[in-house]
C-alpha cells in the first residue's frame, strides 16, 4: 500500500514512537470533531439507504456523492464492483474519471485494483506512484487526477468493490480522510448488500409474476384446443409443447396465439 500519512504532529522530534501515536490520534479526533455535523448528516443519509427500496445504481450513486461532499479536496467520487471476473464503474459523479477507472480494468492493475485485491486502503499522490502504475498515472494525469484514495467495500468478509476518490490537488487526501472514507464504506457495503437483496428479491417477483401469467395463458389455449378439437389435458398441452419445438418460440407465445385466435373467430 503507498501510503502518505499528512496529519502530522508539531514540528520537533518526538521522544518516541508511542508519543508520535498519540499526537495523531489526538490530531485526527479534533479534525473529526470539526467535520462531525457533515459527517453526521451524511451518516443519517447512509442509514437510510440501508432501509429504502432504492436501486442498486442510485444507492451506489448517493453513496459516492456524499463522500464527495464531505470529504475535502474531492473533486470526483466513484465506486468500482467486481463483475463476473472483471470490474465495472457501477456509479460516478463525474465522468472525467471514467477512463481512468476504465484504464486500470483494461491493464488489470492501478490503486484501485489493488484495494479490492488487498482489502485495504490505498491512498497516494499521482506523482509517486509512476514506477509502480504508470499505465494508471498517464491516465491520470491526463484528466486532471493528482492524487488518489481507494477503499474496499467489503461484504461478508469478501471484497466486493472500492470507493474511489479524485482530486486535483496534490497531497489532496489526508490521514483524517482515511477515516472518513472507512466511514462510508463500512455503510455502504451493507446499503450494496440490501440493495442488491431487495433486487434480488424484485427480479424474483417479476420472473414469479411472469410465471403465473404463463400459467394461466398456457390454461387457457389448452381449454381451447380441448373444446375445439377434443383433446384431453394432456394431449392439448402436448401440441402447444409441439409447436413451440418446431417453431423455436416460447410456449407462452404458441398459447397467446392461440388464446388470440379465439377473440377473431
């Protein structure tokens, strides 16, 4: 992980490592208090993303627009999922960053790949990291990225994305942001997790409500055939199944046709 911690302590040498720690946690909570009605609100926001109907596109969405709100010095947030062995931008506030976030899913690497595949956070300035990614600093640069903050959305113990921030200021992010953004992302990997169920369970709905409206239309066309041409049940169902074969049409298609005959006739 490249990492540039920029709260520091007073200027001095410290005594020891463990004062050091201290004064950074000090330093950070009195950042974080100053920052605590922002985060808050977008706190509340989150929570109730965790209970709304919202699609998984508009939740990921206002997860990334609240990060960009308060988390300084942000000029773009996204979110990358991982897709069927790939990666995907699932939701961005500005599509400048689109090809940069493209670049890495082309190349298979960049900071972001590299926070879903280490389930950490990775937080840096464009210009340190050319050895390291130059595929990634090329395209950053060329669209106004000097530094750059990912963190893994981690659901069930698997990483199952990253949130990305961009700004055009070097030395952009911060060790508070680092905070901050672990903030979102605890929250937003459960608002992904109930948005993704509740699709779930809406596209299970749908596939449920389209079976049982093939049911009755299939019932229907076998009771015509039955009256029209005397089959039985099972013998009038057997032609709708026929026809759908020869035809390659869906059987639900063969048995509208049928039910449409009648209402002509």
């Amino acid at each position: 992980m490249i990492y540039d911690p920029a709260v520091t302590p007073s200027e001095g040498p410290p005594s020891n490592g463990a004062e050091t720690s201290t004064i950074d946690v000090v330093a950070l909570a009195e950042a974080l208090e100053t920052r605590s009605d922002e985060v808050t609100m977008a706190m509340h926001e989150l929570a109730h993303l965790l209970v709304s109907e919202e699609s998984v596109e508009t939740t990921l969405r206002r997860v990334a627009e609240l990060a960009a709100q308060v988390i300084d010095d942000c000029d773009a947030a996204g979110v990358t999922l991982v897709d069927n062995g790939g990666w995907v931008t699932a939701a961005s506030t500005d599509d400048r960053t689109l090809a940069v976030d493209q670049g890495q899913y082309d190349h298979g690497h960049g900071p972001c790949l590299q926070a879903i595949a280490d389930a950490e956070l990775v937080r840096f300035d464009v210009d340190e990291a050319e050895e390291r990614w130059p595929d990634f600093v090329r395209d950053a640069r060329a669209h106004d990225v000097r530094s750059f903050l990912a963190a893994p959305l981690v659901l069930q113990g698997k990483p199952i994305g990253a949130l990305n921030l961009y700004s055009a200021k070097p030395s952009g992010f911060t060790a508070l942001d680092d905070v901050l953004i672990a903030l979102f992302t605890g929250q937003a990997s459960v608002a992904v997790g109930n948005a993704k169920v509740y699709s779930d369970a809406v596209r299970l709905t749908d596939q449920l409500r389209e079976a049982i409206s093939s049911r009755s239309v299939i019932e229907q066309a076998k009771g015509v055939l039955m009256a029209r041409e005397g089959l039985d049940a099972d013998a009038a169902f057997d032609r709708l199944r026929q026809q759908s074969q020869t035809r390659n049409v869906k059987l639900r298609a063969i048995a509208q046709e049928v039910v449409d005959s009648t209402r002509g006739s």
